[in-house]
C-alpha cells in the first residue's frame, strides 16, 4: 500500500501546469488590486463623505425649519394674550399654517439634498446620468398628466396656505360649497355647513375665495313704518336705541362704529323705509342685525310708533263708508236675453198680412 500511496502523492504532469496558472492568476489578481486599491478607496470615501454631509445637512435643515416653525407658534400665542389677540390672531388657524408649510419646506428640503447626493453618488461610479436623466423626465411629463389633479390640488392648497386666503375659524364662500373652515390642508379643505354637514373641497376645484371672517363686516336693517309718521321722531328713537345697544355687552365689542341711519331707502303710498347699518365684527353681522331689530322694534311700541304690518288699525280711526252698501243686488231681469226677460216679454200680434 505503501508504493501506491506514493504514487498518488506524487505530482502528475498535468497537475503541475494548473498550479502554474492559478498562481499566475493569483498575481495577476494582486497586481490588479494593488494597481486599483487606491481608486476604490477614493471612491468609498467620496461615497461615504458625501452621504454623511447629505444626512447632517438634511438634520440640520429639518432642525432649522422645526424652530423657525415653534418660533412662529409661539409668537401666535403671545398676541393671543393681549386685548386684541382674540381678533387679530387664532392660534388654532396660524398652528395649522405654520405646519403645513413646515411641512411642505421639508419635503422639498429633503428631496433636494437627497436627490443631489444620490445624483452625486452615481456619478462617483463613473456612471452615465443622461439616459437616467431622461427617463425621469419622462417619467415626471407621464406622471403630470395622469396626475394632473392631484398636482393642481396640492399646487392650489400650497398657495392658499402662503397667501394666507382663509383659515381655521373662518366662514368663507368657496363657490362649489360654504361653511366654518375646519381643517386646511395641501390638497383637500374641510367645511362645516350652516345644518353642521361636512364638505370636502378639493383645492384645485376653488376659483373663487369669499372670506366673511377677514376685516369686517356690515349689518344692515331697513325699518318699514308708515308714511304718516314723524321722520325726526323716528331717526331720535332708532339713535336713542342704537346708543343704548353699544354700551352693553357684548354688543360694545361686536360693533366696531356707531350706528348710522342712511336715510330713507324706499317711499310707498303705504310704506316708507328707513335703512339702518354698522360696522361690526367680522362674521358677527348677522347677530347684531337681529339684536337692532329686537331693540328697534321695543322702542316704537314705547315711543307709539307704529310698523308697517306689526299692529293692525286702531278702532278711533273713523272707517271709511262702504260705497256698496245702498246698492240692490244684482236681478236676472236686467238682462234682455236671460230666461226671466223673455219669460216676462208681452206676445204681440202677428202683422196684417192683407195690407
């Protein structure tokens, strides 16, 4: 067994030639990695740098946007506590605000830096970006049109946000629908109806604004009274109740100017009106138009002045004659052709027909 244990150990002629080429093979490999380390380990560290500078700028501009946001939340509710806090700023309103476009900024802010340093990695790998460059694009062209909406619907709700067109707390007139803003977001508005249903309003479908709860407001009342009264007795009346109304609350806070009476708006045979209007808080008008009323109303039955359709007429007025009064009833006879004149006609003779 011995002899061919030998055997076996000893190298055959074709084994030597394999040896040959794998330790050629070997240096050759070596060589290659001695030659090219230096530019992997450029390259790994280019990598590297560029990541980490991409992942620091990106905390460090998410940071900056997050104080600059608290910043402006904070400085909200320092007015808030203030005497016109309460009108000039809602903390809810300027919250959401200040969210949403901290939100927006950095989702910008970190698709910028991390889409350039991918960009910046790529290339790093000696890698052709303009066939890659061209795909996205037209992939951004294909994606803008079959989304198309929901791009004009975020682009819409960024703009409002900015511009600061409406708010949470705000009644506003949207067109497709109008309500109390609940919720203001990128791409859908929420409001609260007059019945308390909820609307859903795309931004993008929003082409016209009406805010009722910016600057202020009017409220406007026509008073109808008769035309045989005194107008300098009714204009002292509506100034004396309009006076007494501004110094209670809340009314003195709501009413934001002193009641002016315009003047006579219409004169009627029966009529005449007298139209009344404020300046009040914003979205308040309708509150302080009921509450004029009510208190219009309780001073001319005070003052004996009567409204148009309030109090039926008095019983000392003397009432006119009824002209048809003295008149008969109408009779069948008074027509010639009625039945009863025809029955009553005398039978005359017939003519002479020998003359």
């Amino acid at each position: 067994m011995l002899p061919s244990a030998l055997l076996a150990a000893a190298p055959s002629p074709g084994s030597g030639g394999s040896l040959d080429e794998a330790a050629e093979q070997a240096g050759n490999a070596a060589s290659w990695v001695e030659e090219n380390w230096s530019t992997w380990l450029s390259i790994g560290l280019r990598i590297v740098l560029i990541a980490a500078i991409a992942i620091v700028l990106r905390i460090a501009v998410r940071r900056a946007l997050t104080k600059l946001i608290d910043r402006m939340n904070r400085s909200a509710q320092a007015v808030e506590g203030t005497t016109l806090g309460g009108l000039l700023v809602n903390t809810e309103r300027r919250r959401q605000r200040s969210e949403a476009i901290g939100s927006v900024l950095r989702s910008v802010a970190s698709f910028l830096i991390l889409g350039t340093a991918a960009l910046m990695i790529l290339g790093a790998f000696q890698i052709n970006l303009a066939p890659l460059l061209a795909s996205a694009g037209v992939a951004g062209v294909a994606l803008g049109f079959g989304a198309r909406n929901l791009v004009t619907d975020f682009l819409s709700g960024v703009f409002m946000i900015l511009e600061d067109q409406y708010g949470v707390g705000d009644t506003v007139d949207a067109g497709v629908a109008s309500g109390e803003v609940i919720e203001v977001g990128l791409r859908v508005t929420k409001l609260r109806g007059d019945n308390g249903e909820i609307w859903y309003v795309r931004n993008g479908e929003v082409k016209r604004i009406g805010n009722l709860s910016q600057g202020w407001s009017t409220a406007g009342v026509d008073v109808t009274v008769r035309p045989t009264e005194d107008l300098a007795k009714v204009r002292t009346v509506i100034s004396e109740a309009a006076a007494a109304m501004a110094k209670e609350d809340p009314w003195n806070e709501r009413l934001w100017g002193p009641v002016e009476i315009l003047g006579l708006d219409s004169v009627l045979l029966d009529s005449m009106t007298v139209r009344v209007s404020a300046k009040t808080m914003p979205g308040k008008a309708l509150g302080v138009e009921r509450e004029l009323r009510w208190r219009i109303k309780r001073s001319f039955d005070e003052a004996g002045i009567r409204m148009v359709g309030g109090v039926p007429a008095q019983a000392d007025e003397p009432s006119s004659a009824d002209p048809t009064a003295a008149m008969a009833a109408p009779s069948a006879y008074a027509s010639a052709t009625s039945p009863q004149s025809l029955a009553t006609t005398p039978i005359t003779p017939p003519p002479n027909m020998s003359k």
